[in-house]
C-alpha cells in the first residue's frame, strides 16, 4: 500500500520533480550553451597548429564534454532551487502543501534526493570522466601532432620534410605524384673559404610513397632522378627507389586508467589538491540546498524576498571555498568546511522555515 502524500492523482515527490525539471531546463541549457561556446572558441585555436575536420571537432568537443557538464549542473541545481521554491511561494502552492499537513521537512526531503542525484553524478564526472577525457584530449593533440608532420599538402610551396624542401603536384592518401625535393647548403666558413659537404641537392620523383615506422616517417622516392651542385660541377644519378627518414618529434602521450591517474597525482602535492576541489564541488548541491531554501520557501504576503541575494552569496562562498581547497586545501580543512556549511543550512533553514512552516 503506497502511504506517500499525494496531490490528487500525483504523488508529492512527482509534484516536487515535475516543478524542479520545469526550472532546471530553463536554466541548464542556457549554462550548457553558454560553456559549449566557450568550449568551442577555445578549440577553434587548435587548427593553428594542425588541421581539424568537422567530425574531430566534435570528438574534441565530447572529450570537453564532463568539465562543461561538471561546471554548470552545481550552479543550475542551486538556481533551480531558488526559482522554483519561490514560484511556488508566491503562487501559494506550498503555503497549500504546508496547511495539508505536509511539512517544510518533507519537502525539502524530495529535494535531497535530486540533490543526491546530482552529487552521484558529479563525483563520477569529476573522479572518472573527467581524468578520462583529458587523457583522451592528449593522445589526440599527440597524434594530430605526428600527423602533422606526415603532411604534405600538393601545390603549396615552403614545405619541408626533414632538411628537404618538398613540392608536390598531386596526392592520394599516402601516395605522392610529380614530386620534386630539393636542399640548399648554407655553407660554413671556416679561414674566410666556404665548405661545401654536397648538400645543395635536388631529387625529382614520378611517384613516393609515405611509411610511418614508429618513430620514423620514410618517404619512398621511385623512378626519379637526383642532382647534386657543387661549386664547379654537377653530378646526376638515375634510381629505380630511394629512401629518404626523417624521426618524428614528439613527446607523444600514454594513457593511464583511473587508478594510475589518481596514484600519481598523489604523488604531487599540488596535483592532489584537485581530488579536494572535486569532492567539494559535487557536495555543492547537498551543501548549499538548505541555505537556498531557507531564503525560498517564505510566505509572500509577510516575508521579502531575500532569495536571490542569499544566492548570489552562497555561490560567490562556495566557489572561493572550492578555490582555496584547490590552492591550499588539505582533508582536514576539507571535512572541516564540509561540515561547517552543513551546519550554517541546517541553522537557517530551522531559523527562517521549520519554526513557521
């Protein structure tokens, strides 16, 4: 037998989480979009360094994906809250609520529940998804990297392979058409005469073809022919295949799961403190619920609206706490400000609603 109130044919907590998703969108996806463009901008300044196509984009754009959500949803939670308490207020449904025997507990019980909700998936957004994707982001701008220096666009003059100028006519996947290599000797002076090593050189190719071998990128020159200039003659040599390496520079990136991750930001100092700032911000949801609602569930005809202040300060309070754990923070401090926030709501929220609701 279901005891829970009901409100006609809908039960109490259907009535709170109807009325909370109402506000919550209105106020999410405006965050969301706002942080997705930010996002956004900041990748589009990755194509200055290599070339991006549409669907890589989005696959950046989904590696961003947890921060953007983990940022918004403590602050929407919490203006939710606020928004959808006093439009209740003034429109008198909790004053209805309360005088059918419902108390201010309970409701707010209905609350703690979605507020658990939301702390549920920031921890695993900031303890998984997040060191996840970030790991993801690396290996990606590592292997666009390495693919950069793979590149090699027909037609555009000034690239280079290695030492070697290249130019191109025509390209299809990894094989090149037409190519001309050239390098230039800069010379060394030594006793004011000038020291040619045969390095003024120029190979022309019908055909090449591109090998990544681990480090090293080997370019297959075939059916070609190669000039060497020095200061008083020029030497020519015909080739069925040549090889020309070049080693790749990058530092590359190796992926490490959840476990290692966190192991090895323990083992610096600065880098643990962030697990602190995770903690707190996904316990913002429970922490700042009883404040926010202190300043919400009000009867309009007696109370002022102090609802948006009390948010905009409990915000500013929570976010310069979470910073300072970031900057400076330890466990005890952490317990220390978990608790102490806990206690300031339960206290208001006995001051401003239990006593009268």
């Amino acid at each position: 037998m279901d005891n829970r109130p009901k409100l006609g044919s809908i039960s109490l907590a259907s009535y709170i989480s109807q009325n909370f998703t109402k506000a919550f969108l209105t106020i999410f996806l405006p965050l969301f979009f706002i942080g997705s463009l930010v996002f956004i901008i900041k990748l589009s300044t990755l194509t200055s360094h290599f070339q991006v196509n549409f669907w890589e984009m989005a696959q950046l754009f989904a590696y961003n994906l947890p921060v953007i959500l983990f940022y918004t949803l403590p602050i929407s939670f919490l203006v939710t809250i606020a928004i959808a308490l006093l439009r209740l207020s003034n429109e008198n449904e909790l004053m209805a609520l309360i005088a059918l025997g419902i108390p201010s507990r309970q409701l707010l019980r209905q609350l703690w529940l979605i507020g658990l909700l939301f702390t549920i998936l920031l921890l695993v957004l900031s303890l998984i998804q997040i060191p996840q994707a970030e790991q993801q982001y690396q290996l990606f701008k590592a292997r666009k990297a390495t693919e950069a220096q793979l590149n090699v666009n027909p037609s555009e003059l000034g690239q280079k392979f290695g030492d070697f100028f290249i130019y191109i006519k025509s390209k299809q996947k990894d094989t090149l058409k037409d190519v001309v290599i050239y390098k230039r000797d800069t010379g060394s002076k030594e006793n004011n005469l000038t020291q040619f090593d045969l390095s003024n050189q120029l190979f022309i190719s019908k055909e090449a073809q591109i090998v990544n071998k681990d480090a090293t990128i080997e370019l297959s020159l075939r059916d070609g022919h190669g000039y060497t200039f020095e200061p008083e003659a020029l030497k020519e040599i015909t080739y069925q295949e040549m090889q020309l390496t070049k080693r790749l520079q990058s530092a590359g990136y190796s992926y490490k799961n959840i476990i290692e991750h966190w192991i090895n930001y323990a083992a610096n100092p600065k880098k643990s403190r962030e697990i602190l700032f995770y903690i707190f911000i996904s316990l913002i949801p429970l922490m700042g619920l009883k404040i926010i609602a202190a300043y919400s569930i009000i009867n309009p005809r007696y109370q002022k609206n102090y609802a948006y202040v009390a948010l905009g300060i409990t915000v500013v309070m929570l976010y310069v706490i979470a910073t300072s754990l970031k900057n400076q923070g330890n466990p005890v401090i952490l317990l220390i400000a978990i608790l102490t926030i806990f206690a300031i709501g339960h206290y208001l929220f006995r001051r401003h609603v239990t006593r009268y609701f």
